[in-house]
C-alpha cells in the first residue's frame, strides 16, 4: 500500500485514472477502499474510473467482502443509557408497585416490549398475579447490565447464540464492507491512451481518424429511457375501443361536462322523478350553483307533459312532475345524459334529421360502497345509432360485431328493465379464466316516451348499448382489485410496465 500511495503522489495533478496506473506501476492495490480514503478521494469515484480502466484491459479486479456486526440505533442507545431492561428497572418506583401502562407511557414502548421479558427473566422485576403490575426486585445500582457490556465490546469473536440473541432484539445488524484488489491487465501501461466515442467530421477532414483508436462498438448496449410521460393503463383499453368504434363508422361525442341537470341525466331519458337513482344514496348532488340555469322550455314542456299524462302511446307516469327536480344539478350518473342532448341537437339540427352513429368514453359519478369491484367514479363507453326503421336485430348484430372486434365472440343476451330503453338486454360473455359467463354490458332500443318529445321524426329509432371501461381493462392485465386500476392506490410504476393494448 506504501507504494501505492508513493506512486500516486507522484503526479498530484494527474486525473483518477492516471493516478490509479501509476500507483499499480510499482504494486498492486490490495484494497481500493483504503486507498481511496489514503488519497482524499470518494471510493464511488474509484470505483467508477477503475470500471472503466478495466474494460479497456488497462486493469484487473477482485471482488474482496467483509461481514461485519454493528450497533442498530436501539443498539447505541443500550450503550449509552443501558438496556432496555435496565432502563426498565430504573423506572421502578423502590417501595411499590407500578402499572404497565405507566411504564412504557414513561419508557417508551419498544424499550418495553425489548426489555420486559429480559428483566423479569434475569429475576430484576416480578409481575403480580390478578393486577399484572411490576414489582422492582433489584437494586439498578448493584445490577450488572451485560447486555450492554456486550454490545461495548461487540465483535465477530462473541458466540453465534450470543450473537443471534442480539439480532433478535434489534440492538445489532450485520454490515457488509465492499472493497476491490487491483491489478494490471493485459493492455496494461502507465499513460492511457484516450479512444473516441465517435466518427466525427473534422476527422474526416483532417484525416485524423487513421490514427485514432475508437471505443469497441457495444450492440447489446440498451438506450437511455426518456423521462417523459406514459399512458395511464386504463387509458391504453380506452384508446383502443376508440380505434375500434372509429372504424366502425361512429363519430365521438362531447364528454367534457362532468357536472349536469336532472333534466337531461334522468328526465328527457324518461325516467321517474320518484326513481331510486335519483336519491342521494346513489347520486351526488351538487350544492353551489344548486340549479341549471339553461334548458329549452318548450321541450321542457313536452318532457313534462309525457311524464304526467303520457303521450305517444303511453299512459305516462300519472305524477306531478316538478320543474325545481329537473333543475337540480349532479354529477352525471351515465354518459346517455350525453346522448341526450346529442340526440336533441340532432332532431334539431338544420336540414332536418339525417341518420348518426355516436359513441362516447369519459367518467360518470355513482354514490356507490368503495370495494374491490366498485368505485364512486369510473368511465362507461356508450355506443348509439339512429337511423328509421332500426330494431333488436340490429342492436344485437351491432353489439356483437363490436364486441368481436375486442375479442368477445362468445356472448349471450338476457331481457332487462330500463326506464327509457325498450325491450332492454344484459349483454353476458364467456371469460375463459374464470370459466363462467360475467356480465359486460347493457343495451336497448330507446323508448318513443324518450325520443319523440325531443323532435325526432316518427320512423327513426335509437339503438345503444353501454359497459364499463374498468371492467375490461381488469381481465386484460389480470387486476382483481379495481383500486389496484384507477385511484389514490395506483402505483405510477406500473402503467409503465403495461403494455400496449391490442385486440
């Protein structure tokens, strides 16, 4: 090692690798941590030039390391207070007994719990029968504390049950010390000569080139991740139904109103004003501003119409209907409060109608129970056409070529209830993993109580069908737990590692 520091004080101003080949000149280095600390220099430093000079065959390297045992931060603190069942002893009142309660409140509770037992068992402290209080049984003056005398004088020579005794109490830990013998390598001198990283223009110029010595070409050398961002996982599953309904000939909605009336989530799709879903059990109700502001009044009023007395067909719900519910304003609970106005628009539109096929993907709102499988928030994907003439044919005919094109092919229907689709049908599919049919969507064909308020003209029926886009993307990856997909629990890490989506 002399000579080693020897030659290094040789060229003080030489860089770290330099001084590095001058030291091995003479003898080799036989622990580079100690010479790092010899020269004033980070071992990091060392390390890294030496990885370097070794792979251009300049040097040799052995890995050399040591195990070592050393104080945990509980460990010097036995050191220099005592044990914890000294420590323990010492807080015992002289002439009574005292609560357990009160001495760990007056220790601290890993001081009682690591030293309790040890104290009751060097026969320090007695614990009463009925009241389980301490009775001090020893003076703390006269008392040895070996614990703590071990942990002075700790070392590799004390007995492995000693030793694992200590562990267990978390008083020590064993270390490990890295550390590198260095020597010469077969391309071996004591000035490196430099390689270039790169073919420049200017040696081509200068023809420099034909005297330089470039850097081995590393193919199996992986690039530099950038630091940018990624696609949510939940979002690669969304752009993918969006390919995949684009192809199918629809054009997408507009889905950026996360706040919405009573009037166009529940009652121009025709549903009660007495329904469930419009309790606060299961809707959020938004307080400020507390009412809407714009909704068309003469469609208002065939809306309300067609709820009280009926119309087109129907006996209508034979309620009052109530402008100041409609007015409410809510988190939307469904993407078709979209569709709604959409198909407004639609019958509305100048020119008169002309046949549509719209979809939309974006988040709603749902006062649900939090579990493994429900969230108060997650996205529906909706799909809806309109055109004349359209029935359950061709709603299950759509349903099933969208569904085949993500890769469902094996689909039953079963008949449902609506209050603004009719007939109305759960879509169920065969998920082979858990081999058993699970329901994946629900659909129907919009009922006339709905559509013809809104201006549509007689003749054009509405099919749609919707699913969640959390429920798809969790069999895709293999999530059981949907807080695991979407929410505070997520961790960032794994949208990275997920792939992209391809049905």
């Amino acid at each position: 090692m002399a000579a080693a520091a020897a030659g290094a004080s040789s060229a003080p101003a030489a860089s770290l690798d330099g001084v590095i080949l001058r030291a091995l000149e003479s003898a080799d280095i036989a622990d580079s941590r100690c010479w790092a600390d010899e020269q004033g220099v980070s071992h990091d430093d060392v390390e890294r030039e030496m990885n370097s000079l070794e792979s251009e065959g300049y040097i040799t390297k052995t890995l050399n390391q040591t195990l070592f045992w050393e104080l945990t931060p509980a460990g010097e603190e036995a050191v220099a207070q005592g044990s914890p069942e000294l420590v323990i002893l010492k807080a015992l009142p002289a002439e009574e007994a005292a609560a357990q309660a009160d001495v760990k409140a007056k220790v601290g509770d890993d001081v009682f719990k690591g030293g309790l037992g040890i104290a009751k068992k060097n026969g320090w402290v007695e614990i009463e029968k009925g009241t389980g209080n301490i009775v001090r049984k020893a003076d703390p003056a006269a008392v040895e504390d070996k614990t703590a005398s071990l942990l002075k004088g700790l070392s590799d020579a004390l007995d492995a049950k000693t030793l694992k005794e200590l562990k267990r109490r978390k008083l020590i830990a064993q270390g490990k010390r890295t550390a590198w013998t260095l020597g010469k390598g077969a391309s071996y001198a004591v000035e490196r000569r430099r390689t270039a990283a790169d073919l420049t223009a200017a040696m081509l110029a200068d023809g420099s080139w034909r005297d330089t010595t470039f850097k081995p070409y590393n193919f199996d050398a992986e690039g530099t991740v950038p630091a940018c961002g990624v696609e949510h996982t939940l979002l690669k599953v969304r752009t993918e139904f969006r390919r995949v309904l684009f192809e199918m000939g629809f054009a997408e909605m507009p889905t950026s109103r996360f706040v919405e009336s009573c009037f166009w989530n529940f009652d121009a799709l025709f549903q009660p004003q007495s329904h469930p879903a419009r309790d606060a059990h299961d809707t959020f109700f938004v307080s400020k501003p507390g009412v809407a502001r714009h909704v068309p009044e003469d469609y208002c009023e065939r809306v309300k119409t067609v709820h009280q007395t009926g119309g087109y067909g129907s006996r209508g719900y034979g309620t009052v209907w109530e402008r100041s519910e409609a007015d409410k304003l809510i988190l939307r609970t469904h993407t078709t409060a979209v569709s709604s106005r959409m198909l407004y628009e639609l019958a509305n539109q100048e020119g008169g109608f002309t046949p549509k096929k719209y979809f939309s993907i974006d988040r709603v709102f749902r006062n649900e129970t939090l579990d493994a499988t429900h969230l108060a928030e997650f996205h529906q994907v909706e799909g809806v056409v309109a055109d004349y003439g359209l029935g359950l044919a061709d709603l299950i005919g759509t349903i099933r070529d969208f569904f085949r094109r993500i890769g469902i092919t094996n689909l039953r229907f079963k008949p449902a209830y609506n209050p603004y689709t009719e007939p109305s049908m759960e879509v169920f599919g065969y998920h082979p993993d858990l081999k058993c049919w699970t329901e994946i969507g629900n659909s129907g064909i919009f009922r006339p109580e709905m559509l013809a308020p809104m201006g549509l003209p007689e003749g054009v029926r509405v099919i749609a069908w919707g699913l969640s886009l959390e429920r798809p993307t969790m069999i895709k990856y293999r999530y059981s737990n949907i807080r695991d997909l979407f929410g505070h629990k997520v961790q960032v890490a794994a949208s990275k590692s997920t792939p992209i989506v391809r049905f």
